[in-house]
C-alpha cells in the first residue's frame, strides 16, 4: 500500500486529501480500482477519526482505491469552504486517474453526519461550483454516487437548521438554498442512504426527505434504515466503538458491505 498526504488548500495547511493506494507491481496484475472518498464527520467543528482511516480502509480491502478528505472545519467552516474542498477531492482524483490507477468514470464519495451532508451537498451542487474553478474540467468534480451515513440533508429539523446556521455561517435565507433535499435534480448521483430509526442527533426522517427527492427526480437509490443505534456508529463494530457498547450494533453493521456491493453493481 502506498499511502500519502496531498495539501490541496495552500492557504489552509489543515485541508489534505490522503490516500491509500494498492501497489501497482506487475506481478499483482491489478486492473483500474473505483475510489472512494471519504468525508468524516464532526459537526463541522471537528473530524471523527473513527469516521476516516478505518471506514478507508474497508473500502480498500474491498478492491477500491480509498482517499479521507480532511475538510475545512472550525472558523474556516464557512459555506462554501467545505464544498469547495469535497469540489477539489473529488476532481484531484479523477484528473489523477492514472497515477492512482482509478478508473475516472468510479469514483465515489461515503461521508457521515455532517460529512454526509458535505457529500449530498457535493452531488446536488457540483455543476453550480465551475466558475470557482476556471481550469476545471466540467463534471470531473461530479461523484459517481453517493453513501450517505446518517446525514443531514433537511433543514425542516430545526436543532439541524440552527446547527447549519452556527457553523456554516449562512442566514436563514440562504439556507434553503444549501439543503440538500431541496436541490436533487435528474443529474444527482445515485445514492446509498442508510440511518438508525433511533438516532438522537439526526432524525431518520433525514434520509426519507432525501430519499423521496431522488424518487421524484427518477435517480436511482437505496435506503436503509436498521432498527437501533445511536449517532455517530461509523462501521459500528468495536473497531469504532471508542470505548461505548452501544456503538456495537451487529445490524447496523452491515450497512459497509451492503454500500460496497452497491457501488459495484453501479
């Protein structure tokens, strides 16, 4: 595996892109991987590493090419800083497409909580941010589908508006304009959603308000609700659990192979 650390802000040394890549040596014979991108989240205030390197890794182990974006966060936080980053991943990879050995047209984003709104903001709003990028190949920075890990992606629930609001820095206005729900159109990626109906932090309501937006856009779609679980269960094995039983949810748990296989159906 060759792993390294891309500065893709310069003037933000905390935005980086690092990737896990498989060994390209003849004798392994490895044909072009997908790649995944991986959005931890954190409220936008900080990174959950339980939501990065070990979720990357499963990717990997599963045939793709696996890259965390650590995004603009804290005071740096302001709409659309973050997007912009997830914009930058997302393009670095496929315009890199043959040093990483990555097949361009697979190239895929997973993100949780608030890095799961990154990523259904990324997939509603890729086209809208060319302008920010005059160099920038139309749709390189488009995913090829999306994982959405209990995220918020309405701004109905007012705990989650008042969040957006804080950390995001954008006023009551603008906000609408930034729900994801609100914004899916024919040419949003597909999705794989999946939620516990027992999160406290994010209702599961989130992932139906974004569901029933693909269905009446016609984009394809899956979701899956497991009966239990609290927020933040990222691979919900002990792996991640940080210490707390009742982030081991066995069910749950078998939300990664079921988005893998998702992914490579697609």
């Amino acid at each position: 595996m060759l792993i390294e650390t891309f500065h893709l802000r310069p003037e933000n040394s905390d935005v980086t892109l690092t990737s896990y890549i498989a060994d390209s040596a003849p004798e392994l014979n490895y044909t072009r991987r997908p790649a995944i991108v991986v959005f931890p989240g954190g409220g936008y205030t900080h990174l959950s590493p339980r939501e990065a390197e070990p979720v990357a890794m499963q990717f990997f182990a599963a045939g793709f090419q696996a890259f965390v974006l650590r995004y603009s966060i804290g005071e740096h936080a302001k709409f659309p800083n973050a997007l912009v980053d997830a914009s930058m991943a997302v393009a670095h990879v496929r315009e890199n497409a043959d040093r990483y050995n990555v097949d361009p047209e697979r190239v895929f984003v997973v993100g949780f909580s608030a890095g799961g709104h990154l990523a259904a903001t990324l997939g509603t709003m890729y086209d809208t941010l060319h302008a920010a990028f005059p160099g920038m190949k139309p749709g390189s920075n488009r995913p090829s589908g999306m994982i959405l890990s209990y995220a918020p992606t309405s701004v109905r629930t007012e705990k989650i508006a008042n969040s957006f609001k804080r950390t995001l820095q954008v006023s009551e206005e603008e906000l609408a304009q930034y729900s994801p729900e609100n914004l899916v159109n024919a040419q949003t990626p597909p999705a794989y959603i999946w939620h516990t109906a027992t999160d406290p932090v994010v209702p599961v309501e989130h992932a139906i308000y974004m569901a029933s937006s693909l269905a009446a856009a016609g984009v394809p779609f899956e979701v899956h609700v497991f009966p239990k679980g609290p927020h933040g269960i990222a691979l919900a094995t002990a792996q991640t659990c940080n210490g707390r039983d009742d982030m081991i949810v066995p069910d749950a748990a078998q939300w990664i192979s079921e988005a893998i296989d998702w992914a490579n159906r697609l």
